[in-house]
C-alpha cells in the first residue's frame, strides 16, 4: 500500500466531469460532489435531473385492440419512474432497539430541478401519500448514506381528446397496465406491460407499435413479469415461465419453466411474484393459509387473526428449467409490493428481518405484514414491531432541514 496515497481534493476537474457523468442517479452525483469543497467548487450542482431515454418517449396507444375502449379515445402513454432507497447514518446505531438502523423511502423525481414527489414505499404508482403528512421538507445528504434498492417503471396514460368521458372500468383496465418491466443496453431497451385483464405485450424502440405475446399454449393471463440477466421473464397465472430474448429482431418466446403446481390450502393463482437478486431468479407464491385466525403468537381475539398468510418460495434451476423449493432466505428479506418486489441483504442493510418476508396487505388500507420463514409467523408492522420503523416515521438519527 503506498504509504502516501494522493490526495483525492487534487483530482483534475476533467476527471471529475467524466466520473460524474457516469453516475446514473441523482442522489449518487449530489453525494459525489459532497465529498469536499473543492469538489463542489469544480462540479456544478444538477439545475436539472437528466431524464432516461425511455422519458423522451410518446409510448403508442393503446398497447392492444380492446373493445372496452372508446372508440374516440386517442393519446399515447408516458413512462414514470419511481425509485426506493435505503437511507442510513453515517455513524454507528448503538441502541437498535430504539431506533431502525436502516429508512426505505421511495419517491418520484419530477422534470422540475429539486421536486421530488413521495411514494409509500410498497404501495402501487396510483397511491402518492406518504405513510404520514408531516414528511420533512429536506434531507441532508451528506450526513447519510443513500443507496438504490431498485427503480419501479409505469407507463400512464396521456388523452388528446379531452371532448370524450373520462374513462371509467372496465375501460380503465386498457390504460393503466397491471405491471411494466424495463430491460435497456445504452441507447437501446425495451419495455414490456402486462395489460388488459392479464394481456402481455412488448415494445422495442424501434418499433411503431406493442406486439402481442403469447406463451405458444393458449394462455395469456400473466401475472408478472422482470427483466433478469438481459432477458423478460413473464409468469402467468397457472405458474407457467416464459423468457423473452431481446437479441434477435423479433423476441423470440420460450418456456422457461413447466406451470407450478398452486397447493397448500388455496386455489388462488393470482398471488405469485417473481424477483430477480443479484443472478438468481425467485418465485413467490402467496398463500391465505389453512384457517384464518392460526397465527402463531398471537391471541385468538387479536386483530391479526384476519390476516392469515403464508409464502413459498422457489429458485429457477435455468438448467434444468425448474423450480426448486426455497426453505430459507439466509440472510436476505424480500419485500412484496403492489408493483413491486424486492430482495435485500439484512447484513448490507441492518434494521430489516432476515429470513422474513415483508407483505403489503390492502385489507388495513395498507397494512405492512411481516412473514417469518423460520417460524411461518405473521407479525403486523405497526401493532409493536421492532421493524416497524423501517418505512415511517423517520429515525431520530435523520437529520432534516428546512428548504
């Protein structure tokens, strides 16, 4: 180790600019140039975030034909993004149990220099209240550590003929897609959208319009999709796994997986998730249990007995294009969305559960509910949980300002 390493206020400001520029997050540039003062000196503070390729974009209208809509309803759809973080101190929690060591925000960078909008974390693109109204109007950046969880992706609907209703169900169902998924290489990405009670199609930015898909067997009732290691992954409702390669001109469609089978003690097949972490792809089923009110811990008179829950987990083996069991998350926690999913490390991120799967239940408007793997208990955030604080309100280690 060289004993008397340079020192980093030195760095030639042309270096700084290209280092900058490679920074994708606004968050990252603001904390890059916090560093010292001669940084701040050299690199101009962002007048305006910069937009994805994808925000430039009049996405067609309507993704596929659907009698459901007007017939003098014309627009385009814009893509929104929303992004969660996870927002530490700088020094050490000493007292966990007063305080989280770990804030999950999600929030929604405007075109306007400064404007964030907040987003409850789990809740979909449509809910813009925070968990409560008193959110702080600052945050100083540099006393935190800032890191991306993961970007949450939208396609809302934008009419040009304003002389026609204003849409209402089931027309609603053709301009709000279910889930979008995002897959991008420079300049170049494609987005696909699950719409229209289940439809999948997908759009390239080449293309003049969305393609219909297919999984080659009838079906199109699909339940979710992301993009994982450069290629879609869409899951329908009977468990069934298709991929979508994005390397050929027209995407080519191929069973990843034969159907799960949905057992326990439900028929549901609506409640499965997939989630991509770091090369491995997970599956998600929600379960509503054997019998509501069996919660372990808890009283038969409690609250909670309305909330019987139970996941399973599965891993895709690509090589053998199946799904094999997951009996533990080790030290991981996934979060389960309304439009999104998630998966953390409890060891990067202290303050949330390992082996746990965090859930939000709309029956409480909204509920956060914890499900232990280790002990397939049911724990609800705000009735006294030790992670109750993970989403509101701040730590009191959160140093906020007046703007």
């Amino acid at each position: 180790m060289d004993p008397h390493p340079p020192p980093w206020s030195g760095l030639r400001s042309d270096l700084l600019l290209k280092i900058a520029n490679l920074l994708d997050s606004g968050f990252d540039r603001l904390s890059f140039r916090g560093v010292c003062y001669s940084w701040r000196c050299d690199l101009p503070p962002p007048s305006r975030r910069s937009p994805s390729p994808s925000e430039y974009l009049k996405f067609p209208f309507p993704i596929a034909p659907n009698p459901n809509l007007h017939p003098r309803r014309q627009g385009y759809f814009k893509m929104v993004h929303t992004t969660l973080y996870s927002v530490q101190p700088r020094e050490k929690i000493t007292d966990t149990c007063k305080t989280t060591e770990c804030w999950i925000i999600r929030i929604e960078e405007t075109r306007v220099a400064g404007e964030v909008r907040l987003k409850h974390p789990l809740a979909g693109s449509e809910d813009s209240k925070p968990l409560s109204p008193c959110f702080p109007n600052g945050l100083n950046l540099l006393d935190h550590r800032v890191s991306e969880i993961t970007k949450v992706h939208d396609l809302q609907f934008v009419g040009n003929n304003k002389k026609i209703p204003e849409a209402v169900n089931p027309e609603l169902f053709s301009l709000r897609p279910m889930k979008v998924a995002v897959c991008s290489k420079g300049p170049d990405f494609a987005v696909m959208a699950i719409h229209s009670y289940g439809q999948l199609s997908i759009w390239k930015n080449d293309d003049k319009k969305w393609t219909w898909l297919s999984n080659g067997q009838g079906g199109f009732c699909y339940n979710d999709v992301v993009c994982h290691k450069g290629k879609f992954y869409a899951l329908d409702y009977s468990g069934l796994t298709i991929s979508v390669d994005l390397s050929t001109k027209i995407a080519q469609v191929t069973p990843a997986t034969p159907a799960l089978a949905t057992h326990r003690y439900s028929d549901n097949k609506v409640n499965k998730r997939l989630v991509s972490y770091l090369g491995d792809l997970f599956l998600l089923h929600r379960d509503p249990g054997p019998e509501r009110g069996s919660l372990a811990g808890e009283n038969s008179d409690s609250v909670e007995d309305v909330l019987p829950l139970y996941f399973d987990v599965h891993k895709l083996n690509e090589d053998e294009r199946k799904w094999v069991p997951v009996k533990s998350l080790g030290n991981r926690a996934m979060f389960v969305g309304e439009d999104c999913t998630f998966c953390v490390s409890t060891q990067e991120w202290g303050g949330c559960k390992k082996n746990c799967i965090y859930y939000l239940d709309r029956f409480f408007s909204p509920e956060i509910v914890l499900f232990d793997m280790e002990d397939c208990s049911v724990k609800m955030l705000s009735r006294g949980s030790d992670y109750s604080k993970l989403f509101w309100p701040p730590p009191s280690w959160a140093k906020v300002v007046d703007v």
